[in-house]
C-alpha cells in the first residue's frame, strides 16, 4: 500500500497540499531540496516584476485545475466600462464567483478567469449586482505628527503605490511602523494633529474620496450586542442611505451574503458577559458588512484579522477575495498572517518605520528578499520571515538569547542587526526594477482621469433622529443594565427609605425628619445612575464609530438618545415616587404630587446629563464609575453643609458647589412643594407658617412661587449638560484638544498611529 505524502510549494505559499496520485513516491527532502535551489537559481532572472510567472506548482487556494494568472504591471484600468457584473451562483464542485463579460480593465479579465472558493451559500442562491471600483493612487506620500517640535515626527516618508480594482492591496509591517497611518491618509481620515505632503489620485484625478464611495472598518469591533445581526446591519443602512425604509432591505441582504453571514442574520450580536454573542471572526464580518451597504467602490480596513485565529483569519481572507472579484478596490493592514493567507494578496506594501521597503506583488516580494541577500527559508512563512527582518525587537530577544542555538545550531536566518537589515532592504528596492516599474505605472495611471466618485447621498436629519431614537428605545428595552436594573433598584430604595420614615405625621416635630427622608431618597436614587454607565460608554463608542463615517452627528446622536431615555427615566420617576410618597405619607393633593413626581424627573435628566459628561471625557469604565461617584458624595455634602442648619459647617471650597448642586435645587423644590400653604401651631396662641418652620431646619425661599423657580433651573441645567456633550463629542472626534489627549494619556489609552 503506497503511503500518501505532501509537497511543498516553497516560493509561493511555502505551505503543504496534496500530491496528484499519478506521481510516484520520491523522497521528500531531496524534492523539498530540488524546489528550494530552483527557487534560488531562479533570483538572478527576476530582472523585471512582469517576467516573474509562477510555474504550474504554485498553488493558491482554488479549487482544482484553476491556476492563479500573474499580476503585470502593465496592466491598467480601462475607463471606458467601470462597472463589473458578478453572479454568485452554485456550480460543479462547490460555489464559484465568476465575472461577466463587461471586465473593468484587462487586469480583472485575466485576474478573474479563475474561480475562488466561497463559503457555503443558500441552495438556489443568485445574486447579480454591478460595483464600480476604482484606483487609487499614492506618489511621495509623507505624513508628519505634531511632536514636541512641531510636525517633527515622520510616520510616512515618501511613499509610492497604487491599488487596482478587484484586488487586495495589503499595507505590512511591525508594530509602529505606520500601517495605519496610510491607510488612514489614504482615506482622508488623519487627525488634526497630522499634516500630510505628496499626492493622492483617484481615478487619475487628484480629489478625495467622496461619502459613499468608500468605507472604513476600525481596527476594534464597534457593535450593539443586544441587536441581531439583521437588525444592526439594517439599521445601520437607514442611517447612511436615503430613500425609504423598503428599499434598503435588499442592501442588507445583499451585505449579509456578501460576508457570508446568512447562517447568524437572525442572531444577537452578544458580546456582554450575560449575552453569549457571535463568534470573534462573525463579529469582524458584520463590522466589514455595516460598510458594505453602502456599495462603496474602495473599502479599506484597518487589522480586518484582529484578535482572529488562523481558522476564522482563512475564512475572513477568502469572504474577502471573493469580494474583491466583484470589482470592489480592497486596501488593508496586516500585522501578520499564515501563508495560506499569504496566497491570497495581490499586492504588498511593506513597511518599516515609515520607510517603504517594498511594494509590489507578493511573489516579486519573496525574490526582493533573496535579492537583498535574505532569502525565505523553506519551512517559514513568507510573512513571519519579512517581519523577522525587518522587526527591530528581534534584537533585544537575540541579545537575550545570544549563547542559545536551535536544532540546525543557528538562532536565526538573518544574521545582521536589523537596522542594517532594513537599509539593505530599502537601498535594494530603490535601485530595482520593482521600484522602476511601480513609478511608470503610477505616472500612466494618472496621465488619463477616469469617472469621478459622486457622493451618494445621505439620509436626512430627521430620519436619522427618528431611526437612532427607534435603535435606542429598541436597546433599552433588551438591555436590562441600562434602565431596567435602576428601575428595580430606585424601588427598593423607595420602599427602604419610604418603610424607615413611615408614620411621621405632619406635626412640627416631624420637619427635620421629612427634609432627612427627602434628601436621603434623592441623593441615593441619583447614585444608582452608575449601573447605566457601561451602557452609556458603549453608545458614546458606538457613536464615535458612525461619526467619523459621517452616519451621524452630535445633535442627532444626542436628540435620538434624550428621546428615547424620556420614557424610561419617567417610568422610574413616577413608580419610585409614588411609592416613596404614600410610604412616608407627604401631601395627599394631586397636584403637589405631580410636582414631586416631576421634579424627580428633572433630577434624574440632569443626572443622566452628568453621566454622559463624564463618560465622554473618560472612556473608561472604572475611571467613570469612580468620577460619578466622587463628584455625587461631594454635591451631596456640599448640600448638606450649607443647606441643613443643624449641621456642622464644611470647607470653604463646597460653598460654590452647593449652588451648582442639582441636589440643592431638586431638595429645595421637594422642600417648598411640601410646606407650601402650610401652618404649625406653637402653644394655643401663636401659628407659624410651614415656610418658617422648613427654614428654622433647611434654608429655603419665602417666596411662594420659588419651587418653580428650582424646577426651571433644574431644566436649564438638563439642556446645559447636553450642550456640553456635544461640544466634548465634536473634541472626541477630532481628538484636537488638550484635554482629550491629556485624558488618554493619564489612563492609559492607546495612541493608534
């Protein structure tokens, strides 16, 4: 019985696959040997990137008989059709996608004449749909940061390159090295603090990308788990598309079979740790899918194998290639991949400290390297091994491990420092026929200016408002942290507080026990706000996200959520309340206990205010949590200080707070609605009003028309505390400010360059 074994493809995917069973069994380290010399002899001929064809060995990941074509770079988009149509349909042997006969350009007739395996689809699946791609172009880009010098950090130095529709173009590189960067100047998308130098074309033309013509995926997921993947993606369409509500469902299903997620359309997004979500690979795809409704002609994406395994990293690179045969330009980072990955790219960028080592095809990459004097071992990824000679932290481990030797008696293949590693590396690509041929196809790619990219409109304010106060109320409801959970617990406070002061009766004596009850019932139901604030940071992350796509704004993310919290926060107000006045026996008059009902309201829509305050500013959960609760103790006390006569006097620094207090002016208010129009008997003769008495106890306003007056500076301070969200959620945005990059450092966030 002949015993099965595997060859490996040594100088495209370095990976094993089956032998043909018509060829006999040799030995497989002198087959291993033979491809690694050929592979060797064949560096000296790689004097132009066109003349580099694969031999038949050379697998992809297709389906048997079907040979990857070469990428020439003399290939160039034809602008006369841009427009390709693609059927998705079932086929001998498995799914296929298979391109019509009106190509974008010569490249993607040839590119396409193969077939790509797709992940499973529906039985009797067709979808026929045209996307337009584009090309992107990119001459002597630089990017600088503003640094103690200003502009002195040069993240991007001089680089060149271009992306073709219908092709993956991957951005490499170590950690640092600027790969998000680019992406992000190539995107138009660079903070304020960056300024850029070169130029960018588009379709031959220098313009910017216009809204809806492409899409960004972030490198962190930004979803709403108590949302069904249907329903987030379908949302997501009526804030970025106009028109009506019906013709944006076939968009959706469109983007759900196009990520291959007809499997987990019906399923909640999860992710919380009482919801079990999708899986990390699913969750990437409805991330790339939000993008995909809006058909745009370039997607790029940030990581799209962030936090992946090889498995979900494999089926995340086919979904899209197969998207890419379409038509649709994709340009992405990559910080590391598996060489079946590897196969999957037509293009590399690689980087290194902003230096542009290489760009072109991914098998004219693996001859650089031999060229350069580093050639790909035979059992290593073509990946793993570029990063390894260009990652400057090798160093540290090799000086670590200096006197160590692995089983071959080498620590490593490269045996130079990396720094001089890099240099030979960008001197070998400067002076080669890849950097030669990368110039000429960029000066004929913007010789000619093909179609403009036209914005394809967006939805109305209105609309917005309506479909983000719909969303929010919808993950109210299935959220149960969010206003549920306070809702039962401003209950059983009411029912504590309202059982511990019950019976009090309404005699003179009874006042300061009343103004206790009052304070203590107001100031502890504005804490129980802390259980919202993980929900809170979740809606201000998910708006950060739609904001830099342009699907929302400041005002409409602010109107949708006030409308949508109103009926929760009166749902709260008036069950707690009510409870909480009969229990302690207050006024038994309808109208006084509307008042009470309403000005609890007020209370909790300034608090509500103050939460989102500090949640945008912080970001981060235990930082929130403990500013809320520092800032509700000392407007507490300061309330109590100066407002309370029986008590001791405070610092001199909470007198200013005490006025700026909400807890000062809801008190007050519950205070003189309480004892207004009421008066106490003092012996047989004398009466005093229940203004006097509640003052002897609480400083209170004679004025009779004072609780009004407290309502209405309860609500300037709701509306003031929103405006002052926007205004910090246009700084978030923009991430221009002192205090936003003061914040971010002292807690530890990030700086994604």
């Amino acid at each position: 019985m002949m015993t099965p074994f595997y060859l490996l493809s040594s100088i495209h995917n370095s990976r094993f696959l089956p032998s043909p069973p018509q060829i006999q069994r040799v030995d497989i380290m002198e087959e291993i040997q033979s491809q690694s010399d050929n592979y060797r002899s064949s560096s000296s001929s790689a004097s132009s990137p066109a003349s580099r064809v694969p031999s038949s060995n050379f697998f992809y990941l297709r389906k048997p008989g079907a040979l990857r074509q070469p990428i020439s770079f003399e290939d160039s988009p034809d602008w006369e059709e841009t427009d390709v149509e693609v059927r998705v349909e079932e086929g001998g042997g498995g799914d296929s996608i298979n391109t019509a006969t009106t190509p974008i350009s010569p490249y993607l007739s040839k590119h396409n004449s193969g077939s790509l395996p797709s992940p499973p689809l529906p039985e009797g699946a067709v979808v026929s749909r045209k996307i337009a791609g584009a090309t992107m172009v990119w001459k002597d880009l630089t990017v600088t940061i503003k640094g103690k010098r200003k502009y002195s950090d040069r993240v991007i130095k001089s680089s060149n390159g271009y992306a073709l529709p219908g092709t993956m173009t991957v951005i490499m590189g170590p950690g640092k090295s600027g790969k998000s960067t680019l992406l992000r100047a190539l995107a138009g998308r660079l903070d304020d603090s960056a300024k850029t130098y070169g130029e960018v074309f588009v379709n031959g033309a220098k313009s910017k990308l216009q809204y809806g013509s492409y899409g960004y995926v972030e490198r962190k997921n930004t979803l709403i788990g108590s949302l069904t993947v249907r329903e987030f993606l379908y949302y997501s369409a009526l804030l970025q598309l106009p028109g009506f509500f019906y013709q944006k469902k076939s968009v959706v299903e469109d983007a759900i079979l196009a990520m291959s997620l007809g499997d987990y359309a019906n399923k909640l997004i999860g992710g919380h740790c009482y919801m079990k979500g999708l899986p990390s690979g699913e969750r990437r795809r409805v991330s790339i899918a939000r993008e995909l409704v809006m058909r745009p002609q370039v997607l790029f994406i940030d990581e799209p194998l962030y936090r992946l395994d090889s498995v979900s990293a494999l089926l995340m690179m086919v979904t899209l290639k197969k998207l890419a045969s379409t038509g649709c330009t994709l340009i992405f980072t990559i910080y590391q991949s598996s060489t079946e990955v590897f196969g999957l790219y037509d293009r590399i960028c690689l980087l290194s400290n902003g230096n542009t080592l290489f760009f072109g095809e991914t098998l004219a990459c693996l001859q650089h390297f031999s060229n350069a004097g580093f050639p790909c071992p035979i059992m290593q990824s073509p990946s793993d091994h570029f990063l390894r000679a260009i990652n400057t932290d090798f160093d540290r481990i090799i000086a670590m491990c200096k006197t160590w030797q692995d089983d071959n008696g080498d620590f490593s293949s490269v045996n130079m420092d990396t720094a001089i590693a890099i240099r030979t590396l960008e001197e070998t690509y400067r002076s080669s026929a890849d950097a030669a041929a990368v110039e000429n196809m960029i000066l004929r790619l913007t010789e000619t200016e093909g179609p403009t990219l036209k914005s394809k409109g967006k939805a109305n304010s209105a609309t917005r408002i309506a479909v983000l106060t719909w969303r929010s109320l919808l993950i109210m409801s299935r959220e149960w942290k969010y206003y549920w959970l306070r809702l039962i617990l401003c209950m059983l406070l009411a029912l504590c507080v309202g059982t511990a002061f019950s019976g009090l009766g309404h005699s003179l004596s009874s006042v300061g026990t009343r103004v206790a009850a009052i304070f203590v019932f107001v100031s502890f139901a504005s804490l129980l706000s802390i259980v919202g604030v993980p929900a809170h940071l979740k809606e201000v992350k998910v708006y950060g996200c739609e904001d830099s796509n342009q699907h929302s704004g400041g005002f409409v993310f602010l109107t949708g959520q006030v409308f949508a919290s109103l009926p929760f926060l009166f749902l709260i107000s008036i069950s707690s309340s009510l409870v909480f006045y009969f229990l302690v026996g207050l006024r038994n008059d309808f109208s006084f206990m509307m008042y009470f009902v309403l000005n609890f309201f007020m209370c909790l829509l300034v608090n509500e205010g103050i939460v989102l305050v500090v949640a945008t500013i912080l970001q981060d959960m235990f930082w929130t949590i403990s500013t809320l609760v520092f800032l509700h103790v000392v407007m507490m006390l300061s309330a109590g200080y100066f407002r309370i006569r029986s008590a001791l006097p405070g610092p001199v620094w909470m007198y200013p707070i005490s006025y700026i207090s909400f807890h000062t002016y809801s008190i007050q208010g519950l205070l003189e609605n309480e004892y207004d129009g009421t008066s106490f008997a003092v012996g047989q003769v004398r009466t005093i009003s229940g203004y006097q008495a509640l003052h002897n106890v609480y400083d209170v306003s004679p004025n009779e028309n004072s609780k009004w007056k407290n309502l209405m500076i309860l609500s300037l301070m709701a509306i003031a505390y929103r405006v002052l969200v926007f205004l910090l959620l246009h700084i978030r945005v923009k991430k221009n400010s002192f205090l936003f990059r003061f914040v971010c450092c002292k807690i530890g966030m990030n700086d994604r360059r």
